[in-house]
C-alpha cells in the first residue's frame, strides 16, 4: 500500500529523472508523521484541558523525582524555548495551579520550579492514558517493526547530535 508521499516521489522522478529523490521520502514520511502524530496528542492534551507544551513541563518535573522541582534554566533547555517563553509558559502553569515559582536558594538571580500537588496529580492521571494513546498510534506496527523504527530513528537523532534532554 502506498502513502502520499509515494505520490510525490513519483512526481518527481517523472518530472526529474536525473534526481534521485529518496531523502525526500525520508524526510517527508517523518514530517507527515509529526504533523500527524501532534495533531492526535494536541487532541489527548486538550482532553485535560493542557497545551503539549504544558504535559512537557508537567512531565520533565515529574521525571525529575522528588521534590519535583528543576532550575528554570534547565526547563529552557528541556523544552528549546526561550528564557522569555518558559516565563510566560510558567506563569500560566502557575495560573492554572500547576506548578509553583520558587526563589533559587543557590543563586538569587534564578528561580526554581515545582510541581503542585494538583501537577502532580494531573501527570500521574494522564501517563497511563497518554502512553495508551501512543500504543494506539503504533498499532500498525508489529514488534518487531516498531523496534527496527525506533533503532533507525536513534541512530538518526544521534547523527544529528540529538543525545541529551538538554
């Protein structure tokens, strides 16, 4: 069965014979994808009243392990924002009675963030229904193709010097 990038790639070596084409059925099929696969997560998300970004936050926090508070700097990083935007993301989180702001006692010039109690438990309820949902967006793939897929896309983010949260 063909997708409709296959479309394309047969455009192209039609129109241009002397190109060959396959980065572009490569790198088409992983944009297609990630259009396709935010689209279904925003809709999750949006099921608990969240922005994706706000799950991200929410989620590094929780990772984090007691007492589930990083450095704002370190959620600038975690979510390739700037520091200007992860303020204006945090005060909304903290609106909403996600997460709190806290003076960082190491460094006067930073603060901190932490998960409420309420952020807390709103991660903890949506992990088992989030990673539900992913399983349900992969579930054309047997096991075995899902493992070849991820190996493939490892060995790609780390070519492209993708290998730390930060």
């Amino acid at each position: 069965m063909g997708d409709a990038v296959d479309l394309l790639l047969d455009q192209w070596r039609r129109e241009r014979p002397d190109v060959d084409p396959w980065p572009m059925g490569v790198v088409g099929r992983v944009s297609r994808l990630a259009k396709l696969l935010n689209r279904e997560l925003k809709e999750f998300f949006a099921s608990y009243g969240l922005e994706h970004w706000e799950f991200d936050v929410l989620a590094t926090l929780r990772r984090s392990g007691p007492p589930y508070e990083l450095a704002a700097g370190t959620l600038v990083k975690a979510a390739m924002v700037t520091s200007g935007a992860i303020t204006n993301r945090i005060d909304r989180m903290v609106a909403k009675g996600l997460v709190d702001r806290l003076p960082d006692e190491g460094d006067r010039r930073s603060v901190r963030v932490r998960l409420t109690d309420r952020g807390l438990a709103l991660v903890d309820e949506m992990l088992a229904p989030h990673v539900a949902n992913e399983e349900r967006l992969l579930a054309a793939l047997d096991p075995r193709d899902r493992d070849h897929l991820a190996d493939a896309l490892r060995t790609l983010l780390a070519s492209l010097g993708d290998t730390t949260l930060g």
